[in-house]
C-alpha cells in the first residue's frame, strides 16, 4: 500500500469524522461557484443599479471567501483534534512528523478535490433556480442559463489556494503538539485554562457599557459614540465567556442547596468543564451569530423603507426654485410634456412660500397661503381649510409631529410685518415630504399673507421666499424616466460647482424609489448569502466541536448507564448538556443585534420616521425557529452517537 493509498482509507475510514467537513466545504463551494456564476453573467449590468450590482457580487465573494478560510480551518482543526489519538500511534509507532505533516495535507487535498468538484456539480444544476429568483429581485426582463470557463476557474483556483492554505496552516499547528499531548486529546486543554474574577468584572462591565452606549446613540445625537460599540461588544464578549460565565458557575457551585441536586450536580460541573474548554468556540459562534442577526436586520429596515416610502413621499415630483430661477418656465413645461407623452394623469399645484421670523421662537418659520394649499389638498381630496385673518395651523413634517403639535397652541408674531397669529391645530395629514418642508411651516389665510411685503431681516438667508411646484401622479412609480435631464442639469452643473447654489430643487419619486428598490434588491442578495453561511456555520461550530469530545462523552454515559442511568435520565442530562452550548452564544448575540436594532430604530425614527420594530420581530423569531430546529436534530445525532 502507497502512502497516497494511505491517506485516501483513512479519509474513507474517518468519514463519519470528516463527513461534516465535506458537507461545510461542498456547501461553502457549491454557494461560491453559484455568485461567480452570477458575477460573470452578461446580462447582470442591465439591471438598474448597472455595475453597482457586479460590485455587490464581488464583495459577497470577497465576504464568502474569508470567511470559508476561517470556517474551514476552524473546523479542520476540530477534527484533526478529534483524531489525535491517531497520530498519537501512528508517531508511537515509528512515523516521522514530516510524513505525518505529508498525510494530513493529502488527506485534506482529498477531501478539498471531492467537494471542488461536488460542489461546482451541484452549483450548476441549481444555476437556473438561482438566476429565476435574481432576475425577479434586480428587476430584470431575463437572465438566461450560459456556460463560461471563468466561474469554473475561478472556484477551482480560489478553493485549491484556499484548501493548500488550510493544509499548511493545520500542519504547522500538528506539528507544535507534543506526543503526550496528542495521546490526552482535548483532554490537555482542561490544565491550561483558568478564569479571573477582574476579567470576568470587566466582561459583565463592558457588555452593559455597550447596551448604555447603544441606547444613548439611539436617543441622542451623539453618533460618532457607535466607534466604540464594536470594540467593547468584542473584549466584552470575550470575557464574559472566558471569565464572567466560569465565575457565576464557580458561585452557583459553592451554594449546596442549589448545587446538590440530582441532576444539577452533574450538570453544573459538566458545564463548567465545557465553559473552560470552549471559550473560543462560544466566542466566535456569539459573533458569527450577531453578524448574521445583523444582516437579516439591515434587510429588514431597508424592508420596511421600501414598504412605507409611498406614505413618506406622497407628491410624484416636487420642482422648488428660487423667485428668480431662469429655468423655471421651461422646466415646468417640460416635466407637464413628459407626464403627458407617457399618458400619467397629474394634478399640478404652485405655491409661493414666505420666509418670516417668529416672535414666539426667534427662529425662521415658512408661510404658505391658505388657496395655495387648498389646491393641493383638493387633488388629494383632503379636507379643506378655513381660516379667518390672525388664524394659522402648522403643516406637520412627519407622523411624531403630528402627534407633538395636535394640541399645541402658540400665540406669536411675524416680525418682519408685524403681523400677530393664533396657531391652535395642525392639519391632519402629511401632504408634502419631510425633506422638502422645514419643521417650522404653517399656513395662514390670503388675507394676512397680501399682508407679508417686508422679506425675513436674517442676512444669512439665501431664499427669503421661494416657487413650490407640486406634481400629485396616482401612478408615481412610472415615473422614473422623467425629468431626468433636470436631475442630470442640477446634478452636473451645479452640485460640482461648489461655490455657486443651484437656483432649484428636484425631485422624482419614481426615480429615487427606483434607486432604493434596486438598492434593497442588491442587499437582499448579498444578505441572504451571508446571512445563510453565517447562521449555518454558527450551528457548524458547535456540531464540530461535539464530535471533537464524542468518545469521551460515550465513556461518561457508559460508566452512568452502569450506575443504574435511565434512558429518561439519559435525555435530560443530554438536554442540561447540549442546551447552554446551543442557546447561550445565541441568546447573548440575540441581545447585542437587539441593542444594535435600538439604537438603529431611535436614529430612523429621527432621520426618516421609520419603524423597524415589526421587521426585526420576525426576522428573530425565524432565526429562534431555525436555531431550535438544528437543536433537536442535533441532540438526535448526538444520542444515536451515545447509545452506540
């Protein structure tokens, strides 16, 4: 037998072993070759985000790819651990380490060539279902199936170099193991490890400390405190499983009253032995988790934008220029010819707005005229005003300020014209865009607004009184193609000129929900990917982990079955068992995404008036459902394992 024969029955010998490390790589491939295939698509620069989405592509692979090193490594040396008993006899036995070094690298290679290979296969026979569902989420007419040579060579070379890496890296860590070492297993670890009251302080400190920073951000405009989130979640996390968790255990232990029970005698000392000899591995599956928590939340926010943007945007096209804009003509003419030529009903509104000073604030305030906004409430068939001279209503800018101003009443004075109003309501609805409104607008009758001749006194404002064009389009979503050469106009011209303003202010709805939806579409499809890998390699961890110590476990419920364990006992010491090792990294990173998803919802409320509340529920509820169900059928493996 040649010693590549060798190598290849051991990997058919150990595939109970490395099976789970075939399935993660031919997963980690198969996902790999399907986005490269998607990358490398001739049709995918069509979509509305053009090239955009072939940057999204690259990044998810660049994710995908450094992610599956750290995944793959990490679950090589779980069961190169698991086999040390092994290497353990065969260097007992006469092996030199560099042939030992030689077996694990072909051994490796094997397994990294089968699932290459099985990977790209099954990749491909999924190609089309993959590229349905891309076509329906870019928006795009077609993306048929093709067959190119660059996605086949560049999963070949990026997994090769990826599995020559893992080879040389879990060889060079073999290698610093000593025989003794290797004969004990994982049972070496238990002699090195040791926890401190002080870290396990700072821990505890330092997981509060980012919920207060979290939750400060949230309700204040102190944004540039989330710099320090990452960093005290990371060491805090760290430390509340390598010292904080072992010392709460190490206390419960000292109450006898509560430790000296039938099962939580067991249980408490087997969790402390595992607490102190997974502290990486609880660590890495509590951040692997939250990072995947998090992606599912982002997609969720951009979700919820996406579905409230018509109630946040109810004008089709907004024009806003300056009294002496020289474009204003011609660009109104133009987007009434556009509407038109594409057969969009529209009801046009124009206001002239007022800039005054109020007594009451000593800020500036802008005035519209009762018949101008009439015009507009009419076309979306609102209740219409009444008012009477010295009488005014605010003109809310979102639904909190329309709670906030239902029943206030401000007696104040346009200074400028000295005309005293009684603002005592605010109008029901939000009739234009928070971006176009200040936060201080009201409406007053024609009657006081002939009155405002005199322009607002503050030198510092560059439109005293400026044209509000008000397009209402019930079908404002087709409206992406128009207007775009004022938007380019406006864009070009003046935004690259930065020392001269734009005389006006455009804006599409139909274009800018295009821009978002197609946004949300790319980050959808990135997400998922990292999402899914991240959420099955978390599970992965612990499975690997499980199989490292799977003989020693047989012998521990081996001796308990002798002592008269039943097998309804052997199923509750399973369960006190599995459980923390399950639930515990997840419910800890399930706390930090709710911390990061505050302090998100507190800005979004401030920023756009969005809530993210009912996305997030449910995106954690699949999460906690999935997590279960990965439970229970891992706890089937692992008693099948046990009672064989």
């Amino acid at each position: 037998m040649t010693f590549r024969q060798f190598a290849y029955r051991n990997v058919v010998r150990n595939s109970r072993i490395y099976g789970a490390f075939f399935m993660a790589s031919f997963f980690s491939v198969a996902v790999f070759f399907i986005y490269s295939m998607l990358m490398f698509h001739p049709d995918i620069e069509r979509g509305i985000l053009g090239e955009v989405s072939l940057i999204g592509m690259v990044g998810a692979e660049i994710v995908l790819v450094l992610f599956t090193l750290f995944f793959l490594y990490y679950s090589m040396s779980a069961f190169l651990e698991a086999r040390s008993h092994e290497f353990a006899i065969l260097l007992h036995l006469g092996m030199e380490k560099r042939q030992m070094n030689k077996l694990v690298f072909l051994e490796t290679m094997i397994i990294g060539a089968g699932s290459i290979i099985v990977g790209i296969v099954f990749g491909f026979s999924f190609s089309k279902f993959f590229f349905m569902i891309v076509r329906e989420i870019l928006h795009l007419d077609e993306l048929p199936l093709y067959v190119s040579w660059q996605p086949f060579l560049l999963t070949i070379g990026v997994f090769t170099s990826a599995f020559v890496v893992i080879s040389f890296i879990s060889v060079y860590f073999t290698r610093e193991r000593k025989l003794r070492d290797l004969i004990k297993g994982s049972d070496y670890l238990n002699s090195l490890t040791t926890y401190s009251k002080i870290r396990a302080i700072y821990g505890i400190t330092l997981i509060l400390g980012t919920y207060i920073l979290a939750f400060v951000v949230g309700h204040t405009s102190l944004i540039g405190l989330t710099l320090l989130i990452p960093f005290s979640a990371t060491f805090g996390t760290y430390y509340f499983f390598s010292d904080s968790v072992p010392c709460l255990l190490d206390l419960a232990r000292g109450k006898r009253k509560f430790h000296w029970q039938r099962y939580r005698l067991l249980s408490l000392a087997e969790q402390t032995h595992i607490m102190m000899d997974n502290v990486k591995m609880f660590f890495v599956v509590t951040m692997v988790s939250t990072l995947a928590f998090l992606s599912v939340g982002v997609l969720a926010t951009m979700s919820s934008y996406t579905t409230q943007y018509d109630r946040l945007n109810p004008l089709g096209l907004v024009y806003k220029g300056d009294i002496d804009n020289p474009y204003e003509r011609e660009h109104i003419n133009s987007l009434r010819l556009q509407l038109e030529e594409k057969g969009l009903s529209y009801q046009l509104s124009r206001f002239v707005v007022v800039k005054q000073t109020s007594s009451f604030t000593q800020n500036e305030v802008e005035v519209f005229r009762e018949s101008d906004m009439n015009v507009l409430l009419s076309s979306y068939s609102y209740p219409l005003l009444n008012l009477g001279s010295g009488e005014a209503v605010f003109i809310p800018y979102s639904e909190d300020s329309l709670k906030k101003l239902k029943n206030r009443v401000v007696h104040t004075v346009l200074e400028e014209n000295s005309i005293p109003i009684t603002i005592d309501s605010v109008y029901p609805k939000i009739v234009f865009p928070g971006s176009i409104v200040s936060v201080n607008s009201i409406v007053i009758s024609d009657e006081d607004f002939a009155k405002l001749i005199h322009p607002i006194s503050e030198k510092n404002i560059i439109q005293p009184s400026y044209h509000l064009f008000t397009f209402v389009i019930p079908q404002w979503m087709e409206t992406k193609e128009v207007g775009k050469d004022i938007d380019y106009l406006e864009s070009n011209l003046y935004f690259l000129k930065k020392d001269k303003f734009s005389p006006f202010y455009f804006e599409n709805a139909g274009l800018n929900y295009s821009y978002i939806l197609a946004t949300y579409s790319l980050f959808t499809l990135v997400g998922v990917l990292v999402a899914t890998v991240f959420l099955l390699a978390a599970g992965s961890f612990i499975y690997f982990k499980l199989h490292t110590s799977l003989e020693r476990e047989k012998r521990k419920f081996d001796v308990l079955k002798r002592m008269g364990l039943t097998e309804i006992e052997l199923k509750k010491l399973v369960n006190r068992h599995l459980f923390p090792q399950f639930f515990l990294p997840w419910g800890v990173a399930m706390m930090h995404s709710a911390f990061a998803f505050l302090m998100v919802q507190g800005i979004l409320k401030d920023i756009a008036n969005i809530s993210i509340v009912k996305e997030v529920f449910f995106a954690f509820g699949f999460f906690v459902l999935i997590q279960v169900v990965y439970f229970y059928l891992i706890r089937w493996r692992y008693i099948s394992h046990i009672r064989s």
